[in-house]
C-alpha cells in the first residue's frame, strides 16, 4: 500500500537534484505515493541544509530512531556510477583521499 510510503530525497549538490524528477516519473507517481509524502531536499547554505534535513529526519513521525538518534530507513536506493562511485563520491578523488581510507 504505497499511500502509506514516504519518500526522502537527499543529495550532495545542493540546488542540482537531476534525480528527482526521474525518481517523481519512474516511481513516486506510478506507485501513487502522494506527493505531500515526498520529501525533498533543503534549500540554503550546505550547514542550513544539512541541519534541516538532520531535524526532518530526526523529528519525521514515519521514521524511527534508534538509541544514538540515527534515524532507521526500511528502504535505501542508490545510484551507482559507472566506476562505482556513490553519491559523487569517487574511487581515488580527493574528498575520499582526505579521510585517509581507502581509494
């Protein structure tokens, strides 16, 4: 029963979500997940957007929080680049070398 799904966005790029018109086509609209359940990204600096997104996803009513305040997702869809990189998160770039793990 997809009227009782929420959907949460998230990307790395604020302002650029390329994905989401996709997801609203290919997903949302033909399960019939009304769109008031459809959580878009925050808008602002990325600080102001990180903080309101952390609240939404803290606060939610349909997500639970476990006992360290992470909140649970029963289902998580990833986009896989071509180099199996996640979320612009590429194999060897710099931000993945400035952890210091690995490539």
């Amino acid at each position: 029963d997809f009227s009782k799904v929420h959907v949460f966005f998230t990307n790395e790029r604020l302002g650029s979500n390329r994905s989401y018109q996709g997801a609203l086509d290919a997903f949302v609209m033909r399960c019939g997940v009304p769109l008031p359940q459809v959580h878009g990204c925050p808008e602002g600096t990325p600080a102001q957007a990180a903080a309101a997104y952390a609240k939404l996803l803290t606060s939610h009513p349909s997500i639970e929080v476990n006992q360290d305040s992470l909140p649970s997702f029963d289902l998580m869809l990833l986009g896989v680049g071509e180099d199996s990189h996640v979320g612009s998160l590429h194999p060897n770039s710099e931000y993945i070398q400035e952890t210091g793990e690995g490539k």
